[in-house]
C-alpha cells in the first residue's frame, strides 16, 4: 500500500549489494565492486568509486561524500534517497 501512495514501483533506485551468482553483468545503474553489485551514487561504502568509502558522519550523495544529504532526500543508513520514488526505500528508510 506505501509503494502504490509514494509510487516507488517500476522506476526509482535499484537495490543495491546483492551478491553476484556467476553473472559478470549488474543491473542498469549499478556497478561491479568484487562480487556484488553496488549503486555508487548512494553507497557509503562505494561512494562514486568501489574503493571510496565516506567517514564517520558522512553520506554518500550523487558520488560524493557529504555531511548532509540535499533538501528532498533522506538518510537511509550514510545514503541520501528520495523516499517517494526510492524503491529500496519507498515512503520510508528500508521500506521496500
């Protein structure tokens, strides 16, 4: 019922971390770090590049490192999303 209020559905974010099973290919929009595919837009562990990690405090906002995430987005665990179109984070942070 969130989804359908927030439309997070069909577009949005794609879920990031998931493991590899032998596919050399990640989903559009995600990038290969080891053996999982990861949103370097948003991860705080791979923030714009697989070996950038932001510090303590810091979100990872459009590839970049940052103390705070932009007006209209919310940090989800150190990543700026926009919860109504996020589908990782639909109206809420891990509301899937």
């Amino acid at each position: 019922m969130v989804a359908a209020m927030h439309g997070c559905g069909g577009g949005g974010d794609p879920v990031d971390g998931g493991a590899l099973d032998g596919a050399d290919d990640c989903a559009t929009g995600l990038v290969r770090c080891g053996d999982r595919c990861v949103d370097v837009s948003s991860s705080p562990d791979a923030c714009g590049a697989c070996d950038v990690a932001c510090g303590d405090g810091e979100v990872c906002s459009g590839g970049m490192c940052a103390t705070t995430c932009p007006a209209g987005q919310t940090d989800c665990e150190g990543g700026c999303f926009d919860t109504d179109v996020a589908r990782a984070h639909c109206g809420a942070c891990g509301a899937a």
